[in-house]
C-alpha cells in the first residue's frame, strides 16, 4: 500500500479556493464554471458560514497563509460581512475576484479592513457598455463595474482588471489599459478563454482566438503595450512563450499561467473539497466534503491529489513532457488538461495547438 503523502512528503495547504455562490448575478458568455444566473428576486445555495469557518480553522493547522474568494460571485454571499470578518480575525492574507456590480463603498471599505493588503480583480471585458454587456449579457452591467472599481480606488485599492480576450474585444487591449489608467487601478490581467463549460461552446463557435492570434498578441502585450504604460501587464500563457528577460529580470511585467497546484485546494459552494472550481464539471475532482471528510485526511491522503503530485512534471505528456520549463508549468493546469482528454498528465491545448502549427518555440524544447 502507499504510504499517505503526509509521510512521504510536506505538501503546506498554503490556499485554499472558495468558490462561495451558486449564482452569480451575470451571464458570462466564456465561463469556466457556468454558475446558475441569479437575477432579481433570485437565490441559489452558497457555502454555510459554520462550514466555512470549519474550513479555515483545519487549513490553518496544515499552514493555510491565503484565501480567495471567488464565485459565481462571491459578494452575494448572503454572510460576506461575517467571512471577512472570519479572515480578519484568523489574520489570513486575501485575495478577491469579482464582477465588481457590488462593490459598493461600504463593501469596498470593509474588504481593505479584512487585510490591508487585500487584493482585488475586477472583471471588465470592454472597454466601452456594449462589448462589455456583449460578453456579461446584463443590461447595464458595465456602469456597475465601473462604479464598482471607483469605489475601489476611495476605499484605497488599487484593483487589477481582468479581461477575456476574444474577437469581440480583441481590438480594444490600449482601450482597456487607458481605462485602468483612468480609473487608478494597478494592472491589467488579459486572460484566456478556456474551453471550458461556456468557453467550450464560445471556441466552437469561432468567437474565440486562433492559435496564431493568440500567440501574436502575447508578442503585443509583452514587447509593445507593455512600453506604453507604467501598469503591470499581465498575458496568461504558458511559460515557454515568454522571454527570458520578461521572465527573470528585474523589471518584469508580464505574468504567466502557472497553478499553484502543490499547495492550492478548492471549496464549492455546496461545501464540498474540490481541485478547483472545475469540480463544477467533472465530479471526479470533488475529493469530499466538508461536513463529514476532515481536511487534513482529503489533502494529505485523496488517491488522485497523489497521483499529481507523484506525476507532475515527469509524467507530463505530449509537448509538456518535452518542454524545458515543465519544471515551472507543470502543464499550465492540469484540470484544463483533463476537461480536454480525461488524461492527468495531457498536454494543456494552448501548447498543443501551438506545436500543431509550427508556433511552439524551438528553444524552450529538450530535442
């Protein structure tokens, strides 16, 4: 029998994920997760406040420094008052992604005072109310945001704003980053689709970027945008496609998609211990449950959370496996990667397609 991994090897549970609502008050076109429309007179489940702070109190113990609060969208918990309160008094760091319509100044106040040095992304997919609403597919949506992230700003942040590249927003990236400039924020984190849940049914439909486009506005994000603002920018692809220089030097200013996977576990709203939010669609991510599983037992000993980690990066297949920076991807995300094939250790599909088109860098490859 195998050993538990607890005695093969220290994995800290550094953060945990909660994914705190059912609903979420927009009705994103790319979605990973898909969560249930919850619109005016509306309400879905959302994690029960006892089992939320149960949560934190075990994660602590397995040396829990973070927690995310993410959703749906996590600021229609009916006790969001209560979590943060929770977070503040447990002195965990937080992070925050939300839509931003209910950031209203009381909210935003009461989020620096939970940590304050919090962190907040506002999704904002145009730069203008009709691409915007094209995407979230709620009337009015984007003056919400909007007021949402000024709100922000009085309470003292400096968010970051998030915006999913697709055709429908490709041509407004400088937009974006001068919206966030105006606005006082901090960064601009420019995402991927995933084919994913909704994602899945926006690339079939063609709305979403080809290989080659993607590829090339990472080149425009890293070696022009970049030179015109003072805002982190921040493009989410793998590793292999970014420069070394934007990689390791000092002035660095573009992210990558790199999981926390070793020390990351996601919490539904349902209360049940997931990989991540993907367990929204793939129940063999859903390791159990937080009324009757403990979370020391599901993080050191659940079969597949070992199989990761024992697998990863060696067992990396495809064009993964013979990267060189597979070391720092591990597959870019490993949930993507088996939505994709059912397989752990799949290559991530960006890479993949990538190699199919002669696009995957020469350098970063071992042969």
């Amino acid at each position: 029998m195998t050993e538990p991994a607890e005695k093969q090897k220290n994995y800290p549970l550094q953060q945990i994920y909660f994914y705190l609502t059912e609903g979420c008050n927009l009705q994103c076109r790319h979605c990973w997760i898909a969560p249930r429309y919850q619109g005016p007179g509306k309400t879905y489940p959302s994690l029960d406040l006892s089992l939320f702070r149960s949560i934190l109190w075990q994660g602590i113990s397995l040396g829990l420094t973070t927690v995310k609060l993410t959703g749906g969208e996590p600021l229609l918990h009916p006790d969001i008052y209560k979590i943060l309160d929770e977070i503040k008094k447990q002195k965990l760091s937080l992070l925050v992604e939300t839509n931003g319509v209910l950031c209203d100044l009381e909210i935003s106040k009461k989020l620096k005072a939970a940590d304050e040095n919090t962190q907040v992304s506002v999704s904002i997919d145009g730069a203008d109310a009709e691409t915007h609403e094209w995407v979230r597919n709620v009337e009015g949506s984007f003056e919400d945001s909007i007021s949402g992230v000024k709100n922000l700003v009085k309470a003292g942040f400096r968010p970051q704003l998030i915006m999913s590249i697709m055709r429908k927003n490709l041509n407004q990236l400088e937009d974006i980053i001068k919206l966030a400039e105006s606005l006082g924020a901090a960064s601009v984190k420019f995402n991927l689709v995933q084919p994913t849940a909704r994602g899945e049914t926006l690339h079939e439909a063609g709305e979403t970027l080809t290989i080659e486009e993607l590829v090339e506005t990472g080149r425009k994000v890293e070696n022009v945008l970049s030179k015109t603002t003072s805002l982190k920018l921040i493009y989410h692809q793998p590793p292999a496609f970014r420069s070394l220089g934007r990689m390791f030097g000092e002035k660095e200013s573009i992210g990558c998609s790199v999981c926390g996977i070793f020390t990351v576990l996601g919490v539904l709203s349902d209360g049940s211990y997931a990989f991540c939010g993907i367990g929204e669609t793939i129940p063999e991510f859903i390791f159990g449950h937080a009324e009757k599983d403990s979370l020391r037992d599901v993080w050191n000993n659940t079969p597949m959370l070992n199989k990761i980690r024992e697998g990863l990066p060696s067992k990396l297949e495809g064009i993964c496996g013979n990267c060189i920076l597979k070391g720092t991807c591990l597959g870019s995300c490993v949930a993507q990667n088996y939505y994709r094939s059912r397989e752990l250790f799949a290559p991530f599909w960006f890479c993949d397609q990538a190699k199919q088109k002669g696009l995957f860098p020469s350098t970063r490859l071992k042969e």
